[in-house]
C-alpha cells in the first residue's frame, strides 16, 4: 500500500515508458525508426559527446585499486564530489572490503561470476544475490487470487514443477541452481586450515569469507506488482532489501528474461509482475532520494545495470540490397560507437534494453539519478547458457565427438535469419566483462556537480563470424574425428551477412578497460570447461571404442596446453567450479586429482579383498580410540560377511579377508593390538603383508588426520574422512559387487541374510538397486511444538547448505524430502552396489556435493542428491510420456518399510535408491 503515492508522484516518467510501449506495439517500422532516432538523441544530449566527458578527465587514468596487487588493472577514474557537488551519492564508488554490493540476476552467466569476482578481488563487506531462477517465487509480492476450483467445487491439485513446465525451462533452472551453489561453494567453504593465502588469490583479511552474514541470496523477481494487491505489513522485495541494508553501496542490474525466446518487448505473463525491473530500481534509488530529504542521511547507491549491443541496427544490410535499398546508410555504421544516435533497435530485446536507457536518462533528469549502462556484446565462456551462439556450437562439436547425433545446430537453426555463420559479431570472454562491470561501478566523471547517465560498449573491437570460431574448435579435435560433420543447413530467409562490433574507444578512455583474453585461450577454455562438466566423474565405460580414446587424449591434450596447465587443484576461481578430488576416489580424473592418506589405505585394501563377492567395512579415525564399539557388541554369530561359509580354508579366507576397518595408525588399539599378538599373515598369499586382526574385523592403517597428506581443496572433516563410506568404488577388489558401510557403533545382526536381499534385488529382470540408506532414528524431535529435546545450532557451513537446499525444495513446490531442521536419513548405514555406471554417478553426485560445501556431515547431501535424481527422473518420464509407479517422496517415511527413489539412469533400466527403516535391515545402534 506504501506504494501507491510513490507511483502516481512521477507521471513523467511513467507517460515516457508507456508511450515507448505503445509506439513499439502500435506503429508502423518507420515510426519506429523516428522515435528511437529522436529519443536517444535527445539522451544523448544529456549524456553530452565524449570531448566534453573527456575534458573534464584531465590527467592519467587512476587505478581503482592501485593499492591491491589482485586487483587485476580494473582501472576507473573516479573523484570523491567537492564541497560544490552534490552531496547524495557516497563520498566514492571505490570497492573495497566496506562495500555492499546488490546484484539482480546473480544466478545468471554474467551476474554469479561477478559475484565470486567481487569477493575474490575486493573481498566486499556483503553480497546481496537476487534471482527467481527461471520460477516463479511466492514472496515476489505477485497477487494470485483464491486457488482455482474445478466444476465439483473441489480446489485443483497443485501441479508439480515439471507438469508447469517444459524441459527448456527446467534445465534453464537447474543450470541457475548450479550457478549460485558454486557460488556459495567458493565463498563460504574457504580452507581456514591452508596456510598459503596464495590458494585465495593473496587475500589476507578472511573476515568477509566462510561468513553466513557475508552472502544473502533471495530467490525471487524483484518487478513489483500493483501494490493494492499486498497485504497488510508486506513490503515489495527491493524495499525490504534496501531498508534493511542501508549501507549498500553498488547496485548492479543484471536481471533478464530468457532472450532467446523473447518474443515481446517487456515480457509479461498473466499473473506475473506488471511493472518493469529497470523501473523498479530507479524507483528505490528515488525513494532513498526521498529519505534523504527527510532526515538527511540517505546516500545513493553507484548504479550499473547491462544494455546490449541489439540497441545497435546491424540488420539493415541483412537482406538483399533491392529489398532493402532504403536503409544501406545508416547514421552508425560499425564499429557501433556510443555517442552516435540509434534508428532501430535490430530485436525485441534490444528495443526492451534501449527502453531501460531511455528510463535511466529521464530519472536522470527529473530526480538526478546517475547510472552507468553496459551494452554488452555478446558474451561467451564457461557457464554460458544454452541457445548462445559459441555454447551451441562448442556442444555440437563435443556432442559429435562423444558418438552422440546431437542437433543442436540443426534446432537453432530453425531461427535462422539470427543465427548464420557467416554474420560477424564481437564475441567478448566472460572474464573480460565482469571486469568492464567492475570498473563500471568505480566510474564517476571528474569535477561535475550533477554528471549525466553515461553508457559504454563491452566488447573487443573485432569481429569475427562462427565459421571462424568453429574452425578454432576444431583445432582442438584430431582430423576425422568427425564422421557425421554436417553442413550448415539452408537458410529460409535469404540475407546477406550482418556486422556488429563495438567501438572501444569510450571504455578505453573512461573506464580504463581493455579485453585481454584472446579468442583462441577463450574458446580452449570453454570446451574444457563443457568437458568437463559434461564429464565432470570421468569415463569409466568399458566399452568406450579405441578410437573414441584416441579422441579423448587428442582433446585432452590440446585443452591442456592452453586451459588447464595453468590451474592448481587448489585453485578454485581457475577450474571454474569443476571439483578436483582424492585420486583415492572413484570420482577423480588421474591428470587432475589430489593425493591423499587413502592412497596407500585403498591400494592395500584392494590387496586384501580380492576374491570377495561382499565386503563390510567401517571407518575410525578418532586418534584416542582404543576398541572398535561394535566388536565389544557382536553377540550374534552373523554380524560379519562369511558368517554363514563353513570353517574351512575358503571361509576362514572371507571371514579375515571381507570385513575391513580403516583405523588411524597411531591410535592406542593399532599399537594395543600389535603388542598383544593380534597379527596374521595370509598363508595363501605372499604378496599381502601381516595384517591386524580386531574381532571379525581386519585393520587397514591409515596415516593420522593430522598430517599434510590430509590437505585438500575441499575444507571440512567430511571431505577426506568420510571417503570411502561414500566413494568405496577403488577400495576394494575389481570381484566385490557390495560393499556394505557400518559405522563403528553400528551392528548387523544378519549380514549373510541383508547380503541375500541385495543381490536379489540387484538380480531383478527390470530394476537395479544403487544404494540402500536408512531413515533417521526418531528419538526426539526437536521441531515437535512444546518439545524439550536438546538441539544445537549447527555449524557455518551446515547451516548454509541447508538453507540453499531449503530454497531449492521451496522452489520445486516441496517435491523433495527433507526441509526440516534435522535430516531424514541415517548416513552410518550404506549399503552399496558397486557394479554399474549409473551407481557410481549416484555415489559421485553425493560425494561432490557434501565435499564441496565443507559440511561436518554427509546426511543432507544425500537426502537432497537422491532427492534431486529422483525428481528427474519423474520429470524425464513425465515428458516422454511414460506410465510410470507413483512413489511416495514425502518427508515422513514412518508408514512404509521401504521408500524408493529413482537414480537418474541413460538406459531403459529402472535404477533405485532405497530408504529403509532400520529394523527391516537389522540394524542395532549400539
């Protein structure tokens, strides 16, 4: 309700945005054309030619952070205003480690980069991350009525996320869901333990690093809505997030609907927001404005937001010249400059970007709101988002070289008047536009009272057509590598080549920025980067040609001399959020893993298991431990593996050789052991050294926690010490099919019979069992109302991930387990099946993402991994049309013996998870 006068007060402004509407909507091209010429010319007059801004930058360029070696010659000129100028922005847009910075569109390519290179870079104060993530939000301030009713009366069902919507939209989540993990990933699990600071790019103070108030992300669209329509003591997104952050410094706007199916100038769906991002902004910078005037201690934010280079008309020799004979002069031909005035916008979404332009000149005028505008040029590297020109083609490429008829040249090409080979654009490396954002939002021209909105070009001044970068690609695939090499397809509309690349000289001159990354190291860099995030475990395959490796290694190489040579495992800003992991995992790639402890752990382990068909295993690394519990509680005969085998030699084998703890090797039981004579020697075979024998278990020594052989990338206790109950596919013997995890103070009481269940299941004609987990014991439930169960706040990161999953579940309509304070499943009980790829993916996928967060614990990885496979899946089989079982996914799993979830499988084959209560598995928790 707070908004109303605040809207109604600005009828200028509102008039010009609906007048621009109503022309882009209604008129004809030619009326077109005139509006923009006269309306950016009458910007421009305000924006005054680049000899006026010039002269009032007298002198050298100044550094923006000549005092921060990282800080990667992000030059801007800037000036603290005078005692003459205007006192309502901040003494300077300098960024430091006291800046607060607001980015829209945080999850997007360009906006959850920023993000990490802001805090790498400056090591900001505070982050405050806006994205819907492609869905739609339930705190967007969005007015939905009563739930609809059908005839009978009876309120719909709500739908899941995947009956909403199509593949396209969801992947588009999925790939934003990616994107903000990585960045809480890199910024909140800083190793604290490295004493290199070099691993975080020579950052001293760690003060806004690993802090939980450092980062706030609100999945939500910030475009308000009629604001009749809150209720009672709601506030829209932005105000709250500016009333409760009065110290926010930078604001940057990157938010963007999907431009590749944009089909209207503003987008607008029934039910959605109404007003426009742009708008919504310079309607709380006026705001603050307003505060200002009230009590006198409001500042304005520095204000950066991202145009495009479709502004420009590069479509005008598109056509053939007799079609087209009118428009072969236009007044900006390339390279596209700034100062120069703009006939006709050559998209809908460049007419939308030329619309937020023309709202930050007039808010200039009629509040004195200064901003900076971004006209980007198409930008490319890792991350990108699909349906971009150089991500389609490096996955054609790649897709092809992996055997797979991928058509994605052939779909986008069904918009083929703009997308040809031929067109020349000026493609810019992701890294070299978050540095133009930067120092973007460090510009301020020297010795004005009142400077004017000002935009500048992000691009390298050159262009270069597909055909060439395609021809670059190639360099890194062996010749004939391409069996199924298609021809572009024949064009439907007949056009000649367009061009478009930017004139630099503005942003060299004002802003000190420069593109550094040359087109070769960019694209080596993207195709390392879609390799391995297409591949992100490795190829295990065993039926993977020799050809087909053949190709690999050639890539492989390639990509190495220029892409990854120059990454350590340890830094992360350089591998671009691909994991490197323990080469003792299965998860990791022998040219780029890190050794660990478990090294010489798993070489001995997979000595001694060979032959079995099962193992069990536990893991102590407790260095005070002196007994293993459930040794001292094995009361039944068949709490081990070989417990039903007769006592002949091929038992006694199983019963010593199948049942494995990994125990530190300096604890008081490996050295109690030895001096009591608890030591065997296989007489079978020679090439095993004399082992420890502890009950039904047979000790592996691992080197103690405390040595440098358990320094990784990933920080947190979970990381290495838990490797093997997640990861156990290299620990044991190439004959184990199952290996079953028992925590130390876990006993089985019928491991033959629980062996007996898995390889049934694992036989069955149609289906595969992956892993079978159990569901938390409830013994107290903290979140029960009225409930004096003790419950202790968790630990920084813990409380982050759950957070961030929470929001995933909150997105996905709560389709997923979990959600509530404590997890679902028990993680001191794992029964794996080690055989299949598909399995293997599963345990990977779990052990990614619990390493990556630094987390004490592996239960809501799990949780949410198999939640997450197992949402998939339903969402694939919905879309292809297949009947499939409905399974209960609820967060309570009391009323079922056994739950099941589906794992993300490439063959016909039904793949499950299964969550059992710990009774139907036999498990006694000592």
């Amino acid at each position: 309700m707070r908004r109303t006068s605040a809207t109604t007060k600005q009828p200028a402004v509102t008039a010009l945005l609906f007048a621009t509407l109503v022309i882009i909507v209604c008129c004809s091209s030619s009326s077109i054309s005139f509006f923009f010429f006269t309306t950016v010319a009458a910007a421009e007059s305000i924006n005054n030619d680049d000899d006026e801004l010039n002269n009032n930058n007298n002198g050298p360029p100044q550094s923006a952070g000549d005092n921060n070696d990282s800080n990667n010659g992000h030059n801007a000129r800037y000036s603290a205003p005078t005692n003459n100028d205007s006192q309502q922005y901040s003494s300077s847009p300098l960024l430091d480690s006291n800046s607060v910075v607001l980015i829209s569109g945080a999850a997007g390519f360009i906006g959850h980069e920023l993000s990490l290179a802001l805090k790498r870079t400056y090591n900001v104060k505070k982050l405050l991350l806006v994205d819907h993530l492609g869905m739609e939000s339930d705190n967007e301030g969005v007015f939905h009525g009563p739930p609809p009713k059908n005839d009978n009366g009876d309120t719909y069902k709500t739908k899941k996320a995947y009956e909403k919507y199509d593949s396209d939209r969801m992947s588009l989540f999925e790939l934003k869901r990616q994107r903000i993990f990585r960045v809480f990933h890199e910024l909140t699990a800083v190793n604290h333990d490295l004493d290199d600071t070099d691993v975080i790019h020579g950052l001293d103070e760690l003060q806004n690093y690993n802090n939980i108030e450092s980062i706030k992300f609100y999945r939500a669209d910030m475009r308000p809505s009629i604001p009749e329509f809150f209720d009672i003591g709601e506030l829209p997104l932005l105000e709250g997030i500016f009333g409760s952050n009065p110290d926010i410094t930078h604001v940057v706007h990157l938010a963007d609907d999907d431009i590749n199916n944009q089909n209207q100038a503003i987008p607008r769906n029934r039910g959605s927001a109404k007003a426009g991002r742009m708008e919504a902004i310079l309607e709380e910078m006026r705001l603050i404005l307003e505060r200002k005037v009230e009590n006198g201690a409001a500042r304005l934010p520095q204000l950066v937001y991202a145009s495009s280079y479709e502004v420009y008309d590069f479509l005008s020799t598109a056509t053939k010249p007799e079609y087209n004979a009118g428009q072969q002069h236009q007044p900006n031909p390339p390279p596209f400059r700034e100062d120069k005035p703009i006939t006709t916008p050559s998209s809908l979404h460049g007419a939308s970007k030329l619309i937020d332009e023309v709202l930050a000149s007039a808010y200039h005028s009629t509040h004195g709101i200064f901003s900076v505008g971004l006209r980007f040029f198409p930008v490319y590297g890792p991350w990108s988002n699909p349906g971009t020109d150089v991500f389609d083609l490096a996955q054609e490429l790649y897709s092809q070289n992996r055997g797979v008829d991928d058509d994605v040249e052939n779909n986008a090409a069904k918009d083929d008047f703009n997308r040809f080979h031929e067109d020349i654009k000026d493609y810019v490396y992701i890294d070299d536009a978050v540095d133009a954002i930067m120092s973007a939002m460090q510009y301020r021209p020297l010795g004005q009272r009142n400077p004017p909105p000002v935009v500048f070009n992000v691009g390298t001044g050159k262009g270069i057509s597909l055909k060439e970068i395609r021809d670059e690609m190639m360099i890194h695939f062996p010749p004939g590598s391409f069996t199924n090499d298609k021809s572009p397809p024949k064009r439907s509309v007949e056009r000649q080549a367009t061009i478009s690349y930017a004139s630099t000289e503005r942003s060299k001159d004002l802003l000190g920025f420069e593109a550094q990354v040359p087109l070769s190291v960019g694209i080596a860099r993207t195709l390392s980067w879609l390799r391995d995030h297409s591949d992100p475990f490795g190829n295990d395959d065993p039926e993977v040609s020799a050809k087909q490796k053949t190709i690999d290694s050639f890539l492989d190489n390639s990509l190495t001399k220029i892409a990854r040579d120059e990454c350590s495992p340890f830094d992360r800003e350089c591998l671009k959020g691909t994991p490197v992991f323990p080469c003792a995992s299965e998860c990791s790639k022998p040219e780029n893993c890190t050794p660990s402890a478990w090294d010489d752990a798993a070489s001995l382990s997979r000595l001694v298991t060979r032959g079995c068909d099962a193992v069990m295993f536990t893991i102590l690394l407790d260095k005070d431990a002196d007994q293993i519990p459930s040794v001292m509680g094995a009361t039944a005969s068949a709490s081990f593996v070989g417990a039903d085998l007769p006592d002949d030699n091929a038992g006694k084998r199983t019963k010593a050789r199948c049942n494995i703890a990994f125990v530190s090797e300096d604890t008081p039981l490996v050295q109690r052991l030895r001096t009591e004579g608890e030591v065997y020697s296989d007489e079978t075979d020679d090439s095993l050294p004399s082992m420890i024998r502890h009950g039904f278990w047979t000790l592996i020594p691992v080197k103690s926690t405390s040595s440098d052989d358990w320094l990784h990338t990933f920080s947190g206790s979970v990381a290495l010490s838990s490797l093997p109950k997640i990861s156990p596919g290299q620990f044991f013997g190439p004959s184990v099919r199952h290996a079953v995890f028992a925590g130390p103070s876990v006993l089985i009481d019928d491991v033959p019979q629980l062996l007996t269940k898995l390889r049934a299941e694992s036989s069955a004609i149609d289906s595969d069992v992956a892993m079978i987990v159990t569901e938390r014991r409830q013994i107290c439930d903290a979140s029960v109302r009225g409930s004096i169960c003790p419950w202790t706040m968790p630990e920084n990161n813990d409380s982050i991930q759950r957070n961030m999953h929470n929001m995933v579940r909150v997105a996905l309509k709560g389709d997923m387990l979990g959600g509530g304070l404590g997890p679902i499943i028990d993680s001191s009980f794992i029964a794996h099946s080690l055989h299949g790829g598909e399995a293997r993916m599963l345990r990977c996928d779990v052990y990614s993402e619990a390493t990556q967060w630094g987390v004490s614990s592996d239960e809501r990885s799990l949780e949410f991994i198999l939640s997450l496979h197992d949402f998939w899946s339903r969402a694939g089989n919905h879309w292809s049309s297949v009947e499939i079982e409905s399974l209960d996914t609820g967060s309570s799993l009391n009323t079922e013996e056994d739950s099941r979830l589906r794992v993300l499988s490439s063959s016909d084959r039904q793949i499950f998870a299964h969550i059992a209560t710990p009774g139907s598995m036999g498990i006694i928790h000592l």
